[in-house]
C-alpha cells in the first residue's frame, strides 16, 4: 500500500466516525429527552397517586362518621369534596 492510499483510507475511516459520532449525539438526546419526559410523567403521577389516597383516607374517615352519625340518629356530616386535580381522574 502506498502512502496516499492509507491517507485515503484513513480519511474514510475518519469520515465513518465522524457520521456515527453524529449519530450517537443526536440519538442520546432523543433518549435523554424522552427519559425526561416519562420522569416528570413519573412525578406526576406519584403526587396524584398520593393526593388520591389522601382523599380516600378523608372518605374512610367520613365513612366512619356517618356509621357514627347513623347510630345516633344525628344528621349525615357534609360529603368532603373531591380535589380539583382528582376530578379528571374520577
């Protein structure tokens, strides 16, 4: 082999890398931003998650009001209201 055909192929070689190197950028940013995506979807759904089960902890505690209410013949204590952000879910 001579000197310009390994410069030559040197070159194509440093061309291929280049592209890949290129490739990969983009793709890791493509990941990086869906990665990003589905965790703020995460955290999302974990705060309604928990806002949901202290909104069923108010109901078990009304629940037992109104048994409470019920035996004494007392009037029903008012229906807590479900949140605002739990209104589209129910």
């Amino acid at each position: 082999m001579t000197t310009d055909q390994i410069t030559a192929i040197g070159a194509i070689v440093t061309t291929l890398i280049g592209a890949v190197t290129t490739w990969q950028v983009k793709k890791v940013a493509e990941l990086q931003a869906r990665v990003d995506k589905v965790e703020g979807e995460l955290a999302e759904s974990k705060g309604l998650f928990r806002e949901a089960v202290k909104f069923i902890r108010i109901l078990m505690a009304h629940i037992a009001e109104l048994t409470h209410a019920h035996r004494l013949g007392t009037p029903a204590p008012q229906t807590p209201e479900i949140p605002e952000r739990l209104r589209e879910e129910v």
